[in-house]
C-alpha cells in the first residue's frame, strides 16, 4: 500500500500513518508464505524498515521538535499576559 506524502509524492505505508478509518487493523503486507521464496528478503526489510521509521517520526516531526522553543520569551510571565502585552497597540 502506498502513502502519499504530497501532490504526486508517495512512499510505501508504515504503521502509524494515517488512513480512512473502515482500513483501521487491515492487512498492510502479505503473508509470508504467499510470496515466492525470492521475495521473503523484501518483507523482513519492510518490517524492519517501518518500524524503525515509526520510532523515529516523532523525533522527525518539525513542529514536535519545535518543543520547548521560547520558553525563555515568558518565563517569568504569565501566557495570557504575554500574549495580550504583544497585541497591545492592534488595531
């Protein structure tokens, strides 16, 4: 199954990628032993290829790693107080 990751932009599926809820705990790869025995290689690779990159998309994400940025700009003020002394003089 395919993932599209932008406009004509796709990538193989892995766990944790989102899809149409009725597809929730479908089959993503198949069995083992419906492939030909050349193929078994492809599928041990998948496995240890989505798993890894599902360990690692939270490390990736550019708004999770943003966490914790700023901090400093309102330690010692309250966010509310903050937010409304940066929009004073908005008109």
């Amino acid at each position: 199954m395919l993932f599209e990751t932008g406009p004509g932009r796709r990538r193989l599926f892995r766990k944790g990628d989102s899809c149409h809820p009725d597809r929730e705990g479908a089959k993503i790869t198949p069995e083992r032993e419906d492939l030909p025995y050349g193929y078994h290689g492809l599928l041990s690779w998948y496995r240890d290829w989505s798993s890894v990159a599902a360990n690692n998309s939270s490390k990736e994400d550019p708004l999770l790693s943003l966490r914790g940025s700023g901090k400093d700009l309102w330690a010692d003020e309250h966010a509310d107080a903050y937010v409304r002394r940066l929009r004073e003089g908005w008109e």
